[in-house]
C-alpha cells in the first residue's frame, strides 16, 4: 500500500494520520504535499480549530526512507534540493499555519519525523516514545528545521549532543526539560493530544493565532520591536467580537462562545 496521510475529524479538530506502517510512516513528497494541502483547506474552513499530526500503527514516524535517499544520490544537486524544499515547505506551513497543531507520538519519531514533531505547538507522547535525530549516525546533517527547533528550544550543548550524538533521547527527558508538553501511557497519545485540542478549541481562535504568531517572530525581535507587536495584536483583539464575549462571559460567570 503507498504511503498516505489520512485525513479526519473529531469536533472541531482535523487529525491527519501519517499511514505507512511498512516503512514506520517515513516521510515522502506526497505526504508533504498532501499535508500543505490539507493545513490549507484547514486554514479557510471555520469549524476547524485545532490539528493533530500523529502516526498509524503506534509509530510516529521514522523520518526519511533512506533507500529512497540511496537513489536520489544519483540526482542533481538541483533535483535533491527541490525534494528538500518539499519537506521544508510542509514544515514551513505547519509554522505559519494559524490554528495550534498538535503532535500525538506513539513509538519512533526519528530524523525528519523529529523535525515534524518539533514543528508542531505542541508535542502529546507516549511513555515509550523514541526520539533520535540519527542523520549524523549515516553521515548526514538534519532538515524539517530541527537544528532551528532545537536550537530554539535548548541550551547550546544540549541541543549539539542531540544532533551530533545521534543517540535516543529519552522522552522523559525532554518532558523536563519542556520539549515534550504531555506524557500518556502507550497507546492514549492520540486521545490526550485530542483532549488537549478540546481545551485550545475553546479559546478564541484570533487569540490563538495571535499568540502562535508573536510566539514564532519573538526569536527575531528585539524587545522593544515585539512589544510593538505584542500591542498591535492586543489592540486588534481587544476591538474583535470575541473580546467582548469573552469578558461578558467572565462576569456572567459562563462559558464563552467565541467564534
């Protein structure tokens, strides 16, 4: 069976199911196509609020298929950049996309399935869980924007031991140190990452974007730059419908219903 991304829904949430369980769900152009396309039907459909990104067959996903790489060695420099360019625009429109997205990791999340992992808001895992950036055990360096991740999320040395060791990191390791926002027992990632999407699914979704969008740009500001942004988004959302339910919900002591 060729690899696929599967599509779904619960409420208000798109689950898309990486589904190649002969291969570990490795990753390939279609699924990077299939899933921009998906995130962008997602974008414009109002009833959906949230994503997850998980794996058939209790595994995340074992990142590239390295026999397929064996053969793209053969390419030009110019054939195997356009194939990177395909991940990276995936990765690229995970990053940007308005809505949280959730990765719910059961089993290896390994090289490009690392990067996928750690391109989502937020990461849902399994108790045994396996996350290893492995490029460099077959003497490669990392893409999907993991250094970029790691670095962003770790002190220097740690993320160098993660990338050049390119051994298995515990998952209770990166659960401490923040990485991992979600620890389950195995075979309840999904579900919790779902439960979890509940919850954001709740809040204003202008809020929410608001957030993910000052949250990804803070890296690249200076201080006095982001509370320049932090006020633009304040004041637009301050003015949004949403803004005014939220706080007449406060005080009438009821659930908001935001739109």
């Amino acid at each position: 069976m060729p690899a696929e991304l599967k599509s779904s829904s619960h409420d208000h949430t798109l689950i898309l199911t990486l589904n190649d369980p002969s291969t570990r769900n490795a990753l390939s152009p279609d699924i990077y196509a299939a899933g921009v396309e998906a995130l962008n039907g997602a974008e414009r459909n109002r009833d959906i609020r949230s994503v997850v990104i998980t794996g058939a067959g209790g595994m995340f996903s074992a990142g590239g298929n390295l026999n397929r790489l064996q053969a793209r060695r053969q390419e030009s420099a110019e054939e195997q950049a356009r194939g990177v360019n395909a991940l990276h625009g995936w990765i690229d429109t995970i990053r940007n996309f308005p809505k949280p997205v959730i990765a719910a990791v059961e089993g290896p999340a390994a090289g490009a399935g690392f990067s996928l992992a750690l391109a989502c808001d937020l990461i849902v895992a399994s108790r045994d869980a396996v996350f290893i950036m492995a490029y460099a055990r077959v003497g490669l360096s990392p893409d999907g924007g993991g250094t970029w991740s790691l670095a962003q999320s770790l002190p220097r040395q740690l993320a160098m031991e993660i990338l050049m060791g390119a051994d298995k990191v515990d998952v209770q390791r990166l659960h401490a140190l923040g990485v991992v926002n979600r620890l389950t027992q195995p075979g309840d990632a999904l579900n919790e990452a779902l439960a979890l999407a509940s919850t954001l699914n709740q809040r204003a979704p202008n809020a929410l974007t608001s957030i993910k969008e000052l949250v990804t740009e803070a890296s690249g500001n200076s201080l006095h730059e982001h509370l320049d942004q932090e006020r633009n988004h304040f004041v637009k959302n301050l003015s949004h419908a949403n803004a005014g339910e939220g706080i007449a919900a406060f005080f009438e002591k009821r659930t908001a219903r935001y739109q």
